[in-house]
C-alpha cells in the first residue's frame, strides 16, 4: 500500500483559517444518513444568455434542439430500464411524464417559433419557454399545475445539459466535477439531477425548494436516496466539495463538521447501511430469538441515532433497551436547545408508540472536549468526571435533558430514563430529586406530563455490581454494560490492541459477578438486560445463558448472528459450561469451554 509522504508545515502566517462548521435545518423529504462531499448543481435558466443566430444557422440549431431531444429520450428511456424492479411500477411511470414533454407539441412549437421568427439561439429559446411557463404556472393556485412546472423545467434543463455535452470541449464551461459518490446540493429537487449516468451515486439531495408530494420527492422515497429541502441560505453556505453529513430523518445538515462528530456519524451509516442488507430487513418476531431446545430470550434495541431506531421499529423489536444520546451534543459546540432534544426524543418516542424505550441520560468523559461539562482534559479521563458524575456537576444540563425526556413521554411509549456510570445509590437518589424538580415546574406550567416514568442504572463500575442489591430498591430496572463491566474488572483498555484477547472469552470472574447481579436482581423483582456487542461473541454468550441471562439490548445489524448462535446450544448445556466457568480458577481454565461452543457455532455455520 503507498502512502503519502506527509507535507511540509507551511509558514504560520499562510496557513488557512479553520473551516467553519454550522448546521443547517430543513423539510424530510426521504429518510435517512449520508456523508460526503458536496457536488453543486446550479444550473439556472436565467442564466442562459439570449444570444442571437444568423439566417444560415437556423437549420443548425432545430437539427440540434431535435439531436438534444432524442439523447433526452434515450436517457430517460435507460433510467426506466435501471429502475425496473427497484421501484414499484407506478413511480417508474412518472417519467413517462418526462417522455410526454419531449414530444409536447406546445413546447416545441414554441421553442421552434422563437429560433425561426425571432432568430433566437437554441439555449436561450428552451430557457425562455420553460421560464414563461414557470412563471405562469407558479402564478395558479394549483398544486397538479405547479407540479407540471417542475416537470417541465427538468425536461428543459435535461435538454440544455445535453445540449452542453454536445459542444466541442473549446466552446463549454468546464464545472467541477466529481471525483467519487457525492451528496447533491441544488435549489430545487429535480429528477434530473438524481441520476448521474458517469456510474457515480448520488448519497443524498439537499435543496433550497421543493416539495414533499413533487414526482422527484416520490422517487427519492422509493429509491431510498436521503433527501431534504427547503433549507434556507443552502447554496449561500454551502461550496463545491464541503463535507455534510445529511441527517435526513432529523431534518438536519451538518456542514464540515470536526472529526468526532464525523466518527460518531460514520459508526451510525455503517450500522444503518448494514441494516439495509437483505438479511438485516428481516422483521423479528417474538419467539426469533431462542435456544436450540426453545428457551426464549427477550431482544431490544440498542441504538444511537433516529436512522438506527427507524431500522430497528421496521424489524419489529419488542423496544428500544438503550438509547444512547451523545450524539446531538456533539454536534456543535454550544449545548442543544431545549426545543432540538424533545424534537429529536419525540421522534424516538413515536417510532415505538406502546413500547419501551430507554434513554440513557448524557455520558461523556472529558476526552470529547465538550466545554459546557468539563472545562479542560483530565489526566484520566475514564475514571474521571463522566457519566452521572459530570451531569450532578452540572445540573442546568442535566435538568435540560431531564425536561426533554419528560415532555416527549407523552407520546404514547412507555419511556424510561436510565443513568450511566452510577457508583451506589446516592447518585441515582440526586437524579430523581432534579427530576421530581423539573416535574413540578412543568406541572405548574401546565405541560401535560406522563403519570409515572422509570429509573435505571447502568451497572459497569465494579463497584455498582457489587452494589447491585442495593440499587435494585433505588430503581425499577438493570442494564449491564457488559464491555464497561469487564474492563473495569480486568483493569484492562478494551481500545488497546495488546489487551483484546482478555476480551474475547468468558472470564471467570465476570461471569461470577454478572451472575451475582442477575440474582440480586431476580430477588429483588428487577429486570435486569445485558448489552453490548461484545456478550454476543460465540464465546461468550451461551456462559451469560447459562448464569440467567434472558434480556439483551444490541444494534440491529448483529442481530441475525445473535439467532444463529442461540440456535446452536441448548440451555442444559450453556448452564452446566457456565457453573464450570463461574469455578474455574481463571480465564484459560475457561478455554476448552469456550471453543467448544465456538466449534458448534461454526458447523452449524457451514450447513447454512
């Protein structure tokens, strides 16, 4: 692999000022997440010059205006044929539409009059046509006649930009192009525009107009291309090649935004992009998940973004298990408004309307650099103030997003409020005092206000797991962080590469502890569910099995490796390896367990 030589640092005083990031908000036209750069369409009628063509050119520009007309054609006739089978038959017709105004005989009457009477060049004929006609229609208060609008100035442009393609390379206007798939940024949504034919693909549109029920605005749904519009300013703040990030079902543009924020991003298309896969569009049933003699195990969702809760709602999970919301307090470096965080909480809500969905209160450390919580780095900032510590270190925060959560609890699901980080029962008792505070303002306030919501501990230091029983009477519920809790009880960086083996079997001392948890649980009349991809490994999972475990809250898109495993072990024998595990004197007495569960995983993997 060749790389790069790395540049020299230019002199301080050329060095360019940092790149800005702002966000930008609009209309959801098709759901969805897409990164990239930005590839500018801005054609614009107004634009074409109304040059005039001698006697003797005449013929020339009809023989072009009709050359234009049948590559048009041609065009639209080959997206029909890419489209088959990837769109329902209905919106592939509305090019047809498209075919009909190229053999319109008002348009081209038209177009023709104005080159043969009024000696008028071939772009500047068609622009003013469909501008007259923009115009006119723009003018009716008809939604079917504004819609023709529209359609007939894609065709226009579509003729125009073929008609560009046709000139010798002296006489065109070189625009930038793309390098690789990109996200379209132009003032209005067009069909035109959505299909580039050089084999690139369009991530996403956003534009400054346009609307929901336009033929382009049906297209992108069904094609599943992120789409949003009317974002005001759109063309005035966004360049030629700037890196977004469309947040489509959030109504959101992020526009060059830093590199956490990217990563954080980046996490969440991957994961979504995997949930489109055939097999991640399976839609799970209630009795999916169980062992090889039947034993059924309760699976929700963990997710980190709208996008992922959507993918998780269509395959029919029993709820929402963690609900991770960092992610709209990194986008920018103020602290999101009041308003944002019920939006986007409200949007969650009703995904799941009637079912659980917990929301995991903010959990930064100070390593994100997030001012507002921490005012510099600390020297360690895992151990540091993170999690519930650094809310109860900052109460207007956490009295923001208490709030946020309160009023989008009306929306019909059963939503819970879950605090991370918790070391023993006094920080969830500080929690619910701000939170029974905030109720009585919004109360007085007149909100209306669910009439109860539940409290629960994320159990991952180990000193909440030996605390559990005690956090059972503070809580209705129990979420073990089953990467954090073996970090923390290993005292090993589960980023550190060295260190990943510990992390790839059961270790008998997590297994003794989770098992203690489950039980404290258990006596205590408290749900108690493990996430984290890391309890799903062939490896690992039947041992969590056999100590109790029955709930799990993981991402959707592991989720047909999570039915495959279950499927090749019975409960019988996950219990008997896990009490020889829980005895076992350390992990490499654990081994020969592990890999025989492993084996069974695999053969059953290849008679798949």
């Amino acid at each position: 692999m060749t790389q790069e030589s790395p540049p020299s640092d230019p002199p301080q005083d050329s060095l360019p000022a940092p790149v800005q990031s702002l966000e930008l908000r609009g209309t959801p036209v098709a759901p969805g997440l897409a990164l990239g750069p930005v590839h500018r369409k801005d054609y614009d009628l107004d634009r074409v010059q109304a040059q005039r063509v001698p006697l003797d050119a005449i013929e020339a520009e009809l023989n072009r205006f009709h050359s234009s007309l049948r590559e048009s054609k041609r065009q639209l006739d080959e997206l029909k044929d890419k489209l088959k089978g990837k769109v329902p038959s209905d919106h592939i017709r509305i090019l047809d539409t498209h075919v009909a105004y190229l053999c319109d005989s008002v348009f081209l009457s038209d177009v023709e009059n104005l080159i043969l009477n009024e000696q008028m060049s071939l772009e500047a004929a068609i622009a003013k046509v469909i501008s007259d006609f923009d115009r006119i229609f723009r003018l009716v208060e008809n939604e079917l006649l504004r819609e023709r609008a529209v359609d007939l100035r894609d065709v226009g442009i579509r003729v125009l930009r073929n008609l560009e393609e046709l000139k010798p390379e002296d006489e065109t206007e070189a625009e930038p192009q793309p390098l690789g798939d990109y996200i379209l940024v132009a003032r209005e949504l067009s069909i035109v525009d959505m299909f580039h034919l050089g084999g690139l693909s369009v991530l996403g549109i956003i534009t400054e107009e346009g609307g929901l029920t336009s033929h382009a605005a049906i297209l992108a749904r069904s094609m599943g291309v992120p789409c949003l519009t009317a974002v005001e300013g759109l063309r005035e703040q966004v360049a030629e090649g700037d890196f977004v990030i469309l947040d489509a079902s959030e109504g959101r543009v992020l526009v060059n935004p830093d590199d956490v924020v990217r990563a954080q991003y980046r996490e969440a298309s991957a994961d979504h992009d995997r949930s489109q896969a055939p097999e991640g569009a399976v839609q799970w049933k209630a009795d999916s998940f169980q062992t090889k003699d039947g034993t059924q195990i309760a699976i929700s969702a963990n997710c980190g973004n709208l996008p992922e809760v959507t993918a998780a709602a269509a395959a029919h999970l029993a709820g929402v298990g963690l609900y991770r919301t960092e992610l709209l307090y990194l986008i920018d470096k103020q602290q999101p408004s009041l308003e944002s965080l019920i939006a986007h909480y409200t949007a969650i809500a009703r995904e799941f309307a009637g079912k659980e969905v917990t929301f995991r209160l903010l959990d930064l450390d100070s390593s994100f650099q997030v001012d507002y919580l921490h005012e510099q780095r600390e020297p360690n900032p895992a151990l540091g103030c993170t999690g519930v510590r650094a809310l109860l270190a900052q109460p207007a925060v956490l009295r923001r997003q208490l709030e946020a959560i309160l009023r989008a609890a009306v929306e019909g699901s059963a939503v819970r409020i879950l605090v991370p980080f918790v070391i023993d029962a006094s920080e969830i008792r500080r929690v619910k005092e701000a939170f029974f505070e905030v109720r009585m303002d919004l109360q007085r306030a007149r909100h209306p206000l669910p009439e109860k919501l539940e409290f629960g501990a994320v159990i991952e230091t180990p000193a909440a797991a030996m605390g559990a029983r005690a956090l059972c009477e503070e809580v209705d519920f129990l979420v073990v962080s089953y990467d954090s809790l073996t970090q923390y009880l290993l005292a090993c960086d589960r980023d550190q590469s060295e260190l990943s083996e510990r992390f790839d079997s059961i270790h008998p001392v997590v297994l003794r502890v989770l098992q203690a948890i489950l039980e404290a649980a258990q006596d205590e009349g408290t749900t108690c569910t493990v996430t984290d991809v890391g309890a799903t490994r062939p490896a690992i999972l039947p041992f969590l099995v056999g100590a109790g475990t029955r709930r799990f809250a993981l991402p959707s898109v592991i989720l047909a490796d999570v039915q495959r495993s279950l499927a090749s072990f019975t409960l019988e024998r996950a219990t008997e390896a896990s009490s020889r595990a829980i005895r076992a004197a350390c992990q490499a007495d654990c081994l020969s367990l592990s890999d025989s569960f492993v084996r069974a995983f695999d053969t059953a993997e290849e008679h798949r």
